[in-house]
C-alpha cells in the first residue's frame, strides 16, 4: 500500500497558521510547545496501535 507524503490544502492553511503563530513564542514557550506536540504525537500514535490489535 502507498502512503501519501504530501499535504492537504487544509493542512497547508493550518500549518502556515500555526507557522504565523510561533514566530511570536520566547524560546521557553517554543519548547514547551515542542515537548506537547511530541507527547500529543505519541497519545495518537497509542491510540492507532491500540485500534489497530482490537480490529
């Protein structure tokens, strides 16, 4: 199965949002961000393992 590499039109927009709103973060505030996206990532990445043994 091929996997899509690329970007939807709407996650485009999001990430350029996203992009214009951490320009403004201290360093502090940029890691903290950092750090919760990586744990959210690792929250999904469980959540479609776990989805995945029980299908």
């Amino acid at each position: 199965m091929e996997m899509p590499t690329g970007l939807s039109l709407e996650q485009q927009f999001k990430l350029q949002v996203l992009r214009d709103e951490v320009k403004h973060l201290s360093l502090e505030q940029a890691q903290e961000y950092l750090v919760e996206v990586l744990r959210q990532s690792m929250v999904k990445e469980n959540l479609y393992k776990n989805w995945l043994k029980s299908a």
